[in-house]
C-alpha cells in the first residue's frame, strides 16, 4: 500500500501542519515505506503464537505495597484559601 502526495497533504491540513512540497515528498516516501512494512508484518502467519506482554521470560520485581509517607493533609489544607471537612474549596468555572 503507498500514500499518494494529496494524502499526505491532507492528513497535514488535518494535523494543521504546514508542508512545503519537498516535505511533502518527503513524508510521502516516508509513510509509504512504513505502511509496505505493516502488510509485510500483517502476511506473517500468527496462528498458535500466544501474545506476549514481555518477550523475556522474566517476572517483574516489584516492591512490598506499604506507605512511606505520612498523612499531611492538615498541613497541606492549612495552605488552602478555603477548605470545608477536609477538602479544598474552589471558584465554580462550570455553570
């Protein structure tokens, strides 16, 4: 599949970007060559192949779930303009 010079123009004025015509040309060749690279990618047999979420067959460390920090949440209300049971008061900008 390639992607005439129209098109390129057109996802450009979508994108609202402005190409000169060498870029143009340019971009032209460039998404050509990534869409030949897809349906090359899309012709390679699949079946039976299970996806992977990491291609290393590894688990991931992960750390203990516990809290490190301490509650400052007065602290950080005693800042605010306003505050009504513990939580920040602000302008309405949505009527």
């Amino acid at each position: 599949m390639s992607i005439d010079k129209q098109d390129v123009q057109k996802i450009a004025h979508l994108a609202r970007l402005a190409l000169t015509e060498a870029d143009a040309d340019q971009y032209q060749q460039s998404l050509s060559s990534v869409l030949s690279l897809v349906e090359q990618m899309q012709s390679v047999n699949t079946d039976g192949v299970e996806p992977l979420s990491n291609p290393l067959e590894m688990t991931q460390r992960l750390r203990e779930d516990i809290v490190t920090e301490e509650n400052r949440r007065d602290a950080f209300l005693a800042n605010a303009p306003q505050t009504e049971a513990g939580l920040f008061l602000v302008p309405k900008v949505i009527d």
